[in-house]
C-alpha cells in the first residue's frame, strides 16, 4: 500500500462511489446543444399534424378529407382505413389489450386520434387537419367509473364484444376489464371480524399528467432502398421500441434502428407507444420521406398517458393500542377506453400490493377491479414504480384515520407497527420479500431533528386561539428495481437490463447500457459505479445509452431501475474487468493471482508496495502482452437478471398553516429523510429529492384531469393544468439513513421515484391533519385553495368570531 | 395570409434577414430557420418559458411573438451566451449546483436568469423565485435553480468590482 496522502489523493482523483461529482450531462445543455427530438432535421423532412375527436363517445359516420388533400403542400391524410390493409389500425397495449391507432369506426375519449395529416410544414399541417370534415353519430357516454359496470352502461369497447375472457382475469361485463384478487381474502375477514377496532374510508387518488416539460414525438425515416427504418423518439426505454416497431410493421429486427436522443424529462409518460409515433412510421414508409411528428401541451395532457385515477377503500383492523390486525383494500380504477397502462405484463395492477407499506401487516386482501371509460387512455405510472404511490397512499392515509380513531400520536402508532430490522427479509403477507430496512431509525431521526413533540404543542396552542396546522407524516417503503425476469416482462421480454464495457489501450473507457437517461444523470453516476469497480478514473469513463444499434439491450429506465439493474449490471461486467486484468497484471509482475491485491486503481503484490501494476499499464498490455491463452482485449458485458426487486424506504414530515378564510394552504417545512442504500452521489440524489417531492407537491395541491357527464376533459393547458413555479415550491430539508440492499452488488437501491411516491402522503396527511381536531378524517386531493375553503366553509370554521 | 415579409434583426451579435409569413412565430424562425434550437418549444401558450429568449433588452417568450415584430431587434438566445472568455457566469452557476437534470427548460432558465440578474443584480431568495417565476422546470424543484442565479449574482458582481 502506498503512503495514506497519496493512496487518498488516488482515491479522490478516481471519483468513484459516494463522491459529489459535477455533472457530465450539463455542458451540452447550458450551451444549448442538446439534441431532442424535435430538434432532429432532415432533408426533405415532412410534418405530422392529427385530426382528434371532440366527442368522448361518438360513431364516426365519414371523413372526408378531400378539401384538406387540395391545399397545397399537403401529402396524405392517413385514417383508420389507410392503416387497415397494413393491419396498423390497431396496436398491442403494455397490459394485453388493443388500442386503436387511428379511430376504427368510433371513437372513445374526447381528442382519441382520429385522423393523420402529413404536410410540408408544421402549419399547413395544422390547417389541413382543421379542413378534415369528420361527421359523427354521438353515443351516450360513461364518464363515471362507477357507473361503468352498470347492466345498462354504454358498451364502450364493441370490438371486444363476446370476449369474456381478458388478459388478466375473465370479464364480468362489456366495461369489465380485470379483477386482480391478492391476499388471502378469508382470514382477512376473519380477522376484521374479530378485531376490536376497525376504520374504512373512501379515499380517491385523482386522474393526473406527469406531463414533462418536453412533450412526445418522434422522426420516422423509412430508406426504401435498403428496406430500414430509422426512428427517433422520446423514449424511456428504446429497445422496446425497437422490438415493437419490429414486430408491428414486420420489418426485420436488424432493420430498425431507434434513437432516443436526449429525452427532455418521462416520469413514466414515455414508457409506452403512441399513436403518434406509428403514424409517423407509416407515413414515412408510404411516403418515402421522413416525417415528424411532435405533440404540443394541449395533446399531450389530453390523450397521452394519464396516471393514477384510483377509487380506492382501505379498512384496517387493529388491537385497542393500534396494532395492525389486517388491510383490506378494494380499488375500482379507471383505465379509459383502452387498458393502455405500463406495467410488467403479469402485473394488471401494478406492484399495488406493496400496499402493506413499513409495517408487519400479517394478514391482508386487496382486489383491484378496471373498468373502461370514456376518457383518454393510460395508467401509467407518474414517476412510480406501477402503481406504488397508489400503494403507499392507502397505507401511509389509513394508519393515521386509524391513528386518529384511537387517539395515539401519528408517530406513536407508526413505530408500534414498523417492521423490525431482524426481521429482515421479510415476507409480506401480499407476497413481496422485503430486502431491508430501519424504519424506526429514520423516523425518529425526523422527530429529532424537526422537533416533532414541540411542533404538536404548538398545534394545540394554536388550534386553541383557532389557527389550523398540520403535521404530516410519511414513512413509506417503495418496490423498485422491476424485476426479476421470472415475475417481470415487458411483452414477453423479461426486464433484465445490461452494462457493456470497453477499455481502450491507453486506459480510458467506454460503457454502454439498456437504460435510458431522462435527467437523472446516468452519464454522471454510472462513470462512478465503474470507477470503483475497475479504477480508471470517472473523468476517463465515457457513457452512453439510447441507440439500439449500439447499446446492448435493455428494458430502459422506469421504476426507479436504473441503478438496481443496469447499474448493478455495471458493477458485475466492472468485476470481470477487473477478474482479466488481475491475469493479466499478475502475468506482467510473474507472480500468481493469489500474491495481487487491489488498491483503488492498481494491482500491488501483496507486502511488496512498489510491485505494482496501475490500470492504465494493464489495459495497455491487454492489447499487446497477455498471458498465453487468453484472448487479447479488455470488454465485458453483463446482463443482470435482479434476484428481487429493491425497497428504499423514507421517513416525511411536512407542516402546513392553513388560511381559515381563504383556504389556502402554506408549507411551512418540509423535511425528508431517504434511505436509498449505498449512495452513490449526494449531489444526484438531492437533485432527485428536490425534484420529485415538487412534483408531489403538485400532486397533492392542484394536479387533477378532471372530466365533466358528456367525457369533457375540463382544462388540458398549462392554464389550468397545475406546475408549480418557483414561488409556490416549498424549500426542502433532506436527510438520509444508509440500509444497503444486500442482494445488490453495490448494495444501492433506487431513488428517484421515493419523494414522489412518500411526498404524496406527506403532504396529504399534514393537510389533513390540520383538520383532526374537528373529526375530519379524509379530504381528497388536490388541496386547491378553493377545494380546502369548501371544507372550512362546511364546518363553519370560516365564520369570523 | 402567405405573402412572405423579408424581416431583419440580430441574434448574438449577427445580423440576419429571413422571409416569413406573417403568421410564423419566432420561436419557429430561431429553431427552424436559423437551426439555433436551443430554444425550445414547452408549451406554445406563454406558461412554460422554455422558449425564452432575450429581446431588446427585454426576456421574451419566443413562442408568443411574431417574427415580423422582430424587425431591428436585438435578440439573444442560449446559443450566445457564454463569450470568448468562457461561459457565462449564469451557466457556470447551473453546473455547479446541479441546477439542471434533462436539460430541457434550461435554456429558457439561462435566458430568465441572464436578464433578471441585469435587473436585480443582488436578489433575495424570494427575489429570485419571483423573478424566475415564468420559467417552469418539471425535474429539478428550483431549490438548485435558485441557488445557481444566487452564484451567478455573486461572481457578476465580484466582476464588477
Ligand atoms: S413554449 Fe413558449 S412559454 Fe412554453
Ligand atoms: S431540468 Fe428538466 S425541466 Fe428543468
């Protein structure tokens, strides 16, 4: 070993694991040279523009395209007739459904597509598809979930007419589209029945948009000579893409070629494929030219995966002293007019049934029924892993109507129902096995440091001169890292994910992967993972991801799966890195393998310090001296099939002040505490923090796609559509705990999506909690001043003394 | 409605003519026209900022301006702001506090950031969320963007001392 400066200056300057390193990404960005999508330009490149129904329900009587075919500059007006020869009028959906690419006949949810416009630019494309006269028949509509599986309800979906049997489960009526059943229903019961106390509330997670700030589209360029496609398009998970596309247009595999340039934010809207992108497709093919298509705000809002939209029933049982007896959840989730959700493809409802959460829950039953409706398609999941902040919602809310049922301290009640660190792996009664956790730890490191017992004495002062607070609490555990090939696959392709790397001779690197950076900084972390793995230094490690043609294949990134997969793949194909050059290190020093040992960027004859071979020297001899019998060069590739998922974890507290006459909720502070595993940068992992708990913010307070009786969407525009801007984001406080996830190789979990998935809670329960004095034990979201006024009128608690 | 109209401005310090319809955004002139597609597109209806540009003095959303109105303007765009003696200190500032993640509102943030900062050259917190406030970023949460207007100001105003 060398002396202590020096082995910590080589350290520092390798840039590995848990160092803040700068971000490699932003240099492109802050000059402007980022390449999106609809930055791509090529020659003879023609636009795509749609028609879209204004009906949510409607027959379509006949399309005459003819004034739209005269206007010069004009192409093709492709419809659903177009596409039927091809057999492209309908394509497959992530959750075993169809989902019409163009309108067959009838359309389903107000803006469905309805009509193609290609044209030499993006105006006349949009003036074409204004000249489209569309006659149609209006159909009564269900806007209502609830009403869907009424006997009389309007058949929504008549090319599924008589087919009672789905992809999930068998279908009890034509609005039927699942009932997913888990748990075992009737100890459940049984423990309800014999428990000495129980709760139940209704509880709605509303329809809303992950909506990033750069919306959808793709470049489809068909080389007729050569008979291959290439696509540009904004993808979370391009590989997919390609086999999909493969598939779809029976065009060889190889023959494709799918490019996601820099992506401009996902959050899980673009995990799927729309009809935008095989319009483009087709119109290239038939054309011969390249076509764009990009979405604007409006489309993007309105028929682009939505997500949540849960009419969920939780009822717990519990023991006198707030012990968990049993969960019981039922859920009614409307999925629109195609079953067009991302999840793996066993998996309906997603991973919903984590919804046990932190606590050892030991009986439970959750059934979860979808229903379609007329109203845009999707279900996808808004930076969440399928459906866990659904999941967390329900738990992380009933434990404090049950906390609050029984008088004892939100927090008191959460530690008396934590699972225990040796209890670890844990098994849950819905059937995932827990990694790790210390959930109590994080929690009271929360109280601590946000003086939780000193905030509940100024509520209750407060409360008594008639001032509303709130105190939320959110100590969730998520399930990421999807998954384990043997329980998750993405239309048959199981959701492995991969790393290849290639040592150059003079020592630097280059490594690619099947994920798919969308702002979390793959180019950044991924070089860290590698450079503690094979000690070339970060700086020299080059990363890239997006082009099938050269990334191995991957299911892309979602769910918080990067850094359980690929990033777990990185270390593994490191580790065979590092496996050859100890060959070849111990070949070039004439010692055996056994006498090396590893330090930081070298391989050191043990006892023998200046013996000694760095990276650098072996890569170089990787290429002109190995030892015989080995093949020469210095690659690895590694495909990691996860043995289970990841569960990082979070203790949340927000306190809110709310205005009794005006409604209006103030976060005075938020404070959050992640446990991610091994961290791999700080920096990273704040950025995610911050960005994430914002989007929960605007969950909570103002997200909502809301639709009126005849399937109108009421407000698809960034005027009504809430983002938060700077002013109204609340100023974060974060805070960490380190349980590494044992099964991985670097013991890292995932972070990206626990400040959505624990935010959402947090800042329900505080609103909520504001209002506990008064026995109100649920509000709905989201807490728009308005929404929160209406409940302090109905109380009176706005009547000024 | 078709009738082309030669308009002439300058962007970043380069005078140049293009023929437009009268009815052809600004935002679409830049990106398209002049491939400067730095400055994109997030809404087209004035909420997002993406599409900020810098206009006679003045930060713009290029989304909602004609480019017939931008005869003899003056316009920056991202594209023009780092100079020949390195980067500009509001970019400096979003790569040193990780005050960008897909990179996508950046520009637009660059664009707010470079004029504000003219404005207001020593602002409160509550100043910078303020004056940042017709810029929206889906990924980050502001609290870095915040703190990368806050370096930018203090190295403008170390420089001017
Ligand atoms: S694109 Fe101009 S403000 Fe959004
Ligand atoms: S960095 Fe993605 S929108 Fe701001």
């Amino acid at each position: 070993m060398g002396i202590p400066t020096e082995h910590y200056t080589r350290k520092e300057k390798l840039g590995g694991v848990g160092c803040e390193r700068r971000r490699k990404e932003d240099a492109r960005f802050i000059q402007g040279k980022g390449n999106y999508v609809d930055d791509i330009k090529l020659p003879g490149m023609l636009h795509g523009d749609f028609v879209r129904s204004p009906y949510a329900h409607a027959r379509i009587k006949s399309i005459d395209a003819s004034a739209a075919l005269a206007l010069p500059g004009v192409h093709a007006v492709l419809t659903a007739k177009d596409l039927k020869p091809l057999n492209l009028h309908w394509m497959p959906t992530l959750a075993g459904d169809v989902q019409a690419v163009l309108a067959d006949e009838k359309v389903g949810f107000q803006y469905q597509e309805v009509a193609f416009v290609v044209a030499d630019d993006r105006y006349i494309a949009a003036d074409a598809a204004d000249m489209v006269k569309v006659e149609y028949e209006v159909l009564p509509c269900v806007s209502d979930p609830h009403r869907a599986m009424d006997p009389d309800a309007p058949e929504i979906r008549p090319d599924l007419a008589g087919k009672m049997q789905g992809a999930h489960s068998a279908r009890k009526h034509h609005n039927h589209i699942f009932t997913w059943e888990v748990g075992d229903k009737a100890a459940t019961d049984l423990a309800f029945s014999m428990a000495e106390v129980t709760v139940k509330e209704k509880i709605w997670y509303p329809r809303n948009h992950g909506s990033p700030l750069e919306t959808c589209g793709a470049v489809a360029a068909f080389d007729k000579a050569n008979g291959e496609l290439k696509l540009w398009v904004t993808s979370q998970a391009p590989h997919v893409v390609r086999t999909v596309v493969a598939q779809l247009s029976g065009l060889d595999e190889a023959r494709v070629h799918v490019v996601a340039p820099d992506v401009g934010g996902g959050f899980g809207v673009k995990v799927g494929i729309y009809p935008g992108y095989v319009c483009a497709i087709v119109a290239s093919i038939s054309l011969g030219r390249p076509v764009k298509w990009i979405e604007d705000r409006v489309e993007h809002l309105a028929a682009t995966a939505f997500g949540r939209d849960y009419h969920m029933t939780g009822e717990l049982a519990a023991d006198k002293d707030g012990r968990i007896k049993a969960l019981r959840v039922h859920v009614l989730a409307d999925h629109g007019a195609f079953d067009s959700c991302a999840d793996p493809s066993k998996w309906p409802a997603g991973f919903f049934n984590i919804c046990t959460g932190s606590y050892d829950i030991k009986v439970a039953y959750v059934c979860v029924d979808g229903v379609y409706t007329n109203k845009a398609p999707g279900g996808v999941s808004y930076r969440c892993s399928f459906r866990v902040t659904e999941a967390s919602y329900i738990i992380e809310r009933m434990i404090d109507v049950l906390a609050q049922r029984l008088g004892i301290d939100k927090a008191e009640i959460r530690l008396r129902n934590f699972i225990k660190p040796e209890q670890f792996p844990y098994m849950s009664a819905l059937g995932w096995e827990y990694d790790s956790g210390n959930y109590a730890e994080g929690l009271r490191k929360v109280l601590e440091a946000c003086d939780y017992a000193g905030l509940r004495r100024e509520q209750a002062e407060k409360r008594a001169r008639g001032y509303l607070m709130g105190i939320g609490l959110s100590t969730f555990t998520e399930i990421v890292g999807a998954g384990p090939t043997k329980i998750c696959d993405i239309l048959g392709v199981g959701m492995f994910d991969s790393c290849e790397i290639r040592v150059h001779p003079t020592g630097s690197a280059i490594a690619r992967f099947g994920t798919k950076d969308q702002g979390q900084s793959h180019r950044t972390t991924y070089a860290q993972i590698l450079a503690t793995e094979i000690g070339i230094p970060s700086e020299n490690i080059m990363i890239e991801e997006g082009d099938t043609d050269t990334a191995p294949y991957g299911l892309g990134t979602y769910g918080s799966r990067s850094t359980p997969t690929a990033g777990a793949a990185a270390a593994r194909a490191g580790r065979k890195i590092r496996a050859k050059a100890r060959k070849i290190a111990a070949h070039l020093l004439e010692v055996s393998e056994d006498d090396l040992e590893w330090d930081v960027d070298r391989f050191v004859v043990k006892g023998v310090p200046d013996q000694m071979k760095t990276m650098k020297d072996i890569a170089w001899a990787a290429y002109n001296n190995v030892p015989p019998g080995l093949e020469p060069g210095l690659e690895a590739v590694d495909y990691y099939d996860p043995p289970n998922m990841t569960y990082p974890s979070g203790a949340y507290l927000c306190v809110v002040d709310i205005d009794r006459y005006t409604g209006e909720v103030k976060v005075r502070r938020f404070y959050a505490l992640d446990d991610c595993g091994t961290r791999i940068n700080p920096i990273i992992i704040d950025g995610q923090i911050h960005g994430g708990l914002t989007e929960a913010f605007a969950v909570a307070m103002g997200q909502e796609l809301p639709y009126d009786k005849e399937g109108n969407l009421l407000g698809a525009s960034l005027l009504d559509y809430f983002i938060p801007t700077a002013v109204e984001t609340p100023k974060y406080e974060t805070d960490f705990t380190v349980t590494p996830s044992p099964h991985h190789p670097i013991g890292a979990k995932g972070v990206g999506e626990s400040p959505h998935v624990g935010g959402v809670s947090a800042f329900s329960n505080a609103v909520i909690d504001a209002f506990s004095h008064v026995g109100v034990t649920h509000i709905d979201m989201p807490y728009k001043s308005c929404n929160v006024w209406k409940m302090l009128h109905a109380l009176g608690l706005d009547k000024r003394e | 409605m078709n009738d082309k109209q030669e308009v002439t401005f300058t962007v970043n310090g380069e005078k140049v003519s293009v023929d437009v319809v009268p009815r052809e955004l600004l935002v679409h002139t830049l990106r398209e026209r002049l491939n400067l597609t730095g400055t994109h597109i997030g809404c087209d209806s004035s909420h997002c900022g993406a599409c900020t540009v810098d206009f006679n003095g003045r930060s713009v959303k290029a989304c909602t301006v004609l480019t017939v109105q931008a005869q003899d303007a003056h316009i920056v765009t991202v594209e023009g702001l780092a100079g020949p003696s390195g980067l500009h200190p509001v970019q400096e500032g979003f790569q040193q506090e990780h005050g960008l993640q897909c990179g996508f509102c950046t520009p637009g943030m660059l664009m707010r950031a470079y004029r504000f900062l003219q404005e207001n050259p020593n602002p409160t917190e509550d100043q910078v969320r303020t004056g940042m406030a017709g810029n929206l970023c889906r990924c980050t949460g502001y609290q870095n963007i915040v703190k990368a207007v806050q370096y930018a100001a203090n190295k403008l105003s170390a420089r001017s001392v």
